[in-house]
C-alpha cells in the first residue's frame, strides 16, 4: 500500500504573479541541473502582484546554491513527508484516516496519480507531526505487509 514514505524538506520562493513568473525560475533551476519531484505555485492573496512557489527535492550543494541564488530556502512553516504506492480506490482516504486518527492535523495535502502509482505530499505545521505521521504511515504498511 505505502511503498515509499519519508520526510522531505518543502523549498519555497517568491515570485512575480505575472506571465513567465514561474517559468523564468524553473528555467534556471533546469539550467543548474536541479530535478524536482514536486512543484505547487500559487498566488499570494495578502500580496497582489506576487505569488509563491514550493519546491521539492532539492540535493546537493550544487542544487542548493543554485536555487538559494533564486530565493529559495527551506520553509520553515511546512514539514512534509512524501508518500508512495500502488493507486486503488481509497487509498487517499486510508491515509488521510491513518493520520486522523493519531490526532495530527495536516496543513496542506497534494496528490496525484500517474499510471497505477499514486504519490503524496502531506503537509504539516510541525517536523514533530510529520515525524510522527511517516511513522504511522511505515507502521501501517508494516502490519498489512
């Protein structure tokens, strides 16, 4: 069911809300060679003009300069952890519940299917709640392994 659960670190810049905002800087992450895994750009409502975009994974030295030189840093307001499998329907649902049900609030969740695979990013406000979820999360695969 889970395949592949870990925590990852959530990068995240401003950008201009305008045409191109987004494009010019995944540009310049391609140019260094950075190969992301999840991207979510959205506009910041208290900041017309602006947006914002989140990024993962970013590795290496290599990558981490490229993209400091951008703006990006590790958001301090996300802790998330990356979960894999095999899609079937619920599996959303069963892992939502999974992190319900041990009472941990998730701050944002973003998922998507290619294929017969299935992958998610959970959000949550603390690395503690997101420690705590992936070990829920590899438990559970543990007992229906």
């Amino acid at each position: 069911m889970y395949q592949f659960v870990e925590q990852v670190n959530v990068w995240s810049a401003s950008l201009m809300d305008k045409p191109g905002g987004l494009s010019n800087i995944l540009k310049c992450l391609d140019d260094a060679g950075v190969d992301l895994d999840f991207i979510i750009a959205r506009r910041a409502p208290d900041e017309p003009g602006k947006g914002v975009v989140f990024i993962s994974p970013l590795q290496g030295d290599r990558e981490v300069r490229a993209a400091s030189t951008l703006g990006f840093a590790i958001s301090n307001s996300i802790a998330a952890v990356r979960v894999e499998g095999q899609n079937e329907p619920g599996a959303a649902a069963r892992l939502t519940d999974l992190i319900a049900d041990a009472e941990i609030n998730m701050r944002g969740f973003s998922g998507a299917v290619v294929g017969g695979r299935y992958i998610a990013y959970i959000g949550f406000d603390s690395p503690g709640d997101a420690k705590k979820a992936a070990s829920i999360i590899q438990e559970a695969e543990a007992v229906v392994a």
